[in-house]
C-alpha cells in the first residue's frame, strides 16, 4: 500500500540473510553480534531523521504518521527506563514519529505498582529531549475490570477526564495526540474471548447512552485543549459503527483509528471490521503484529527462551496451543523459501493490507527494534502473497 510490490532481500548490519537449506528461518534477534555503542552501530546510514519514514494520514485527522508505530508495553518491566530512551532514539532516527502506550503500561505483569510508569518514562525522555513535537503521542485509557486502575471502575464521563490528567502529567505535555478506550465497558470478543463470546446480554440503550456521554466529554477535552483525537481499541463492527454514527449525528468528535489485535496469525479484522475501516477510513493501529514473538520464530519448537515474554507469560495470553507451533512452521517456511526475514515478512505482510493499517512494533533489544524499523525496506510479491495465502487457508485459526 505504500511502496510497488517486489521482494527486497534484507541484508546488512540490521538482518542477517537467511540462508536456504539452513533450517528454520532465522529469528529475528538470532546470530546477531554484541551490541556495541548504540549510536556508532545503529544510526542509518542515508535518509535518517523526520523524513525517512513514509508517511500516512491517520482516519481523517489530518495527522501525518509513521508507516510504523512505536510500541512501549515493556517499558518498566523488561526494559529499564534508559533503554526505553535508547528505542525513542533509534526509533526516531529512522523515521518514526508515532508512538503508542497506555495508563495501564508496563504488562507482564500489569499491577498497581508499575501502573503509569511507561508515561513516566516517556515523559521523562520528552523533558529531557525537548522533543515533543517531533511526536504524535497516542495512549489509552483502561477499561473496566483492571483492579489496578481505579479498583476496576468502567469509563465514565468522570473517570475519563481523571485518567486524562492523569496522563498529561506523566507523560509531561500539555495535549494528547490521540486518546483511546482500551477496551469498551460492554466487553468483546478480544483477547481470547471469542470463542466463547456472547452479545446477547447487553443492553443497547445503556450502551448508547454511555457513547453520547464519552463523546461529550472527549469534546469538552478537545475544546480545553487537552487532547486532539480520539480513537477506540478492543473494539467490534458494531461497537464502531455506533460510535461514528452517533459523532456524525451530534457533531462530536469522530474516531479516528482502532487498535486491535492483527498479524498473520490473527485475522479477526478481516471481514467486517475490514469493509467498516475500508468505508470510514478508519486506520487499524495492529497490535501483535509479531503474534508476541511467535512469528520472529525463537519460540519454534515450543521453546522458552530465558528473558523473553513468555518466560514471563508461559502461554502468552492464550496463544499458545496444540495448533500454534504448525501455523508458525508454516509461515517460517514461506520466509524460508523466499529468502527473507521471518518477522519482517509478517510486518511487510501488515502494513500491505487492502484497508490502512499501522503496525505497533515492540522490542525488547535494540537489535529487534532495529530489525522491526527496516521491515519498512520490504515489500512482498505475488509469489510471496500466494504462499502466505495457502498458509492462512490451511491455518486459519490457531488461537
């Protein structure tokens, strides 16, 4: 969708070639060397800085954002708050200015203690930097049934605009750039829950109710110059189509992208939620694109590797099962064939989506980040395509 479709073969200082014959496809932080100075190693070598990335309108905010969006869920769990400045600043030196993180961030785990302390970080690059406005800052508010924020309250009116302030204060600016619900107060078929999902038991009226409310005060938040766009995550066809129609009928502010779940292994977006983002211009921000690392491969095997996410989360929120391991295989082998990179094949793959798509790219070393930030440098063929295509038909469903 940004660049024509041919194969670029990643070789360099980034990606080491993967070479046929030799196996599973290369992981993507596999074989690399020690990582010296990040500064001397990692700073690109042409086209560095604001305008290395293409660029894309977010929804119809006007907006002009990264190809990639940085993600920054392990800051303050895995990763030290010196290493979350070292991943602004590679990030920004390719290009990115786009960022994404949340009131409830870091995870694994999520607890009242670290609640906030990735806006901290973040803030405290920012005052540090003097930066602010290279970046478009997105975060979230939590939804209800976290204990560890507000005892688990649902949104309201009044705890929207405590988390609001309570955002602007750790992350040190005066505006948000996007504001989004983490997940809705009537729940949804994410994170694992659609299988046994059902509708049935919510009421409309009081759903509506709520939306107009939200969207009132997201207005007055706006009008007070405290946030400029607002956006959902976790969300479903209906729940979205509900909230664009009621903005368009009161004249309130209008959704401007969803974040939720996305990658080869999980394609719950493609059918209804697709033709609403296609038609509303509603960009998908894609959580997981990775599939939490499955498909970089250095969980091939069912292996757990010391230090990573699942050393830390053993069935990585439900997407560890009897079928996993064969839909990874599958699409290692198309990376294989084709000479590329695993994981940025499965970026390449999402940001090619016949409906907008951003990719929120997580890291916890800089050798993934910096492999993840020249995926942009990839593009698929019609080979690669076909491949992928058969892969998704023989595994459609893995978790």
């Amino acid at each position: 969708m940004f660049l024509p479709l041919v194969v670029v073969r990643m070789i360099g200082r980034f990606s080491p070639p993967i070479k046929r014959g030799a196996g599973a496809a290369a992981p993507i932080d596999a074989k690399l060397p020690p990582c010296p100075r990040r500064r001397e190693v990692y700073r690109p070598a042409r086209n560095g800085g604001d305008d290395a990335m293409q660029k894309t309108e977010l929804g119809r905010s006007g907006l002009m954002v990264s190809q990639l969006c940085l993600g920054t869920m392990t800051w303050g769990t895995q990763n030290t708050e010196t290493e979350a400045h070292d991943q602004i600043d590679l990030a920004m030196e390719h290009g990115v200015n786009f960022m994404d993180t949340a009131e409830m961030y870091p995870t694994n785990p999520v607890s009242a203690d670290t609640l906030g302390r990735t806006e901290e970080f973040i803030g405290s690059w920012m005052a540090r930097s003097g930066r602010r406005d290279n970046w478009i800052i997105a975060t979230k508010m939590t939804g209800a049934g976290q204990a560890a924020a507000r005892d688990g309250a649902p949104i309201t009116p009044e705890t929207l605009v405590e988390a609001v302030e309570g955002s602007l204060r750790r992350l040190r600016t005066d505006v948000i750039d996007l504001y989004q619900l983490h997940w809705p107060n009537r729940g949804s078929y994410h994170f694992r829950k659609h299988w046994t999902y059902d509708p049935s038991t919510q009421n409309r009226d009081e759903t509506l109710a709520h939306m107009r409310a939200v969207l009132e005060t997201v207005q007055k938040l706006i009008e007070a110059g405290k946030i400029r766009h607002f956006a959902l995550s976790n969300e479903t066809a209906w729940g979205t189509a509900q909230w664009l129609r009621l903005s368009e009928e009161a004249g309130l502010p209008r959704v401007q992208s969803v974040q939720n779940e996305y990658s080869l292994l999980c394609r719950l977006f493609d059918t209804d939620m697709a033709e609403l983002a296609a038609n509303e211009d509603v960009t998908l921000l894609a959580y997981s694109p990775l599939a939490t690392g499955l498909l970089t491969g250095k969980y091939a095997g069912d292996v757990v590797p010391e230090g990573t996410r699942r050393s830390r989360n053993p069935d990585l929120g439900g997407r560890i099962t009897p079928r996993v391991f064969e839909a990874v295989a599958a699409y290692l082998g198309v990376a294989k064939a084709h000479g590329l990179n695993p994981a940025q094949m499965a970026l390449a793959w999402c940001r090619g989506r016949p409906f907008k798509t951003i990719p929120i790219i997580g890291a916890t070393n800089l050798h993934q980040l910096a492999t993840a930030l020249t995926s942009v440098e990839v593009t698929l063929n019609d080979d690669v395509l076909a491949d992928i295509a058969a892969a998704y038909r023989a595994h459609p469903l893995p978790y």
